[in-house]
C-alpha cells in the first residue's frame, strides 16, 4: 500500500513533520522525495511517497 503527503515545513512551529515521523514510526518507509517548486517565501514543501507492506 502506498500513500503520498505533502511535507511543509515554515516555521518550527507551523509544520508537519510529526506527521511524517509518526508515519515511519509506524512502519512506513519512504520510497521518494520531491521538492516542490513555486514562490513559497522562506516556506518548503516536498512530495513523500511512502510504502507500507498490507498485512
């Protein structure tokens, strides 16, 4: 099974990495990265594919 997210990241405070974290904590793994381009300012936004075996 596989599911992508999009991982921001703009502060320390305003972001999503727990999200991602938790994931891999859980048995996931990621099989890509992609930066996402665009004006963002000083925010950063990156496509993960992630994998996990169905049980």
């Amino acid at each position: 099974m596989q599911e992508a997210i999009v991982v921001y990241y703009v502060t320390s405070k305003k972001n999503n990495l727990e999200v991602l974290n938790a994931m891999l904590s859980d048995g996931w793994r990621v099989v890509s990265q992609n930066p996402m381009g665009g004006q963002c300012g000083a925010a950063m936004y990156s496509l993960v594919i992630l994998e996990k075996e169905e049980k």
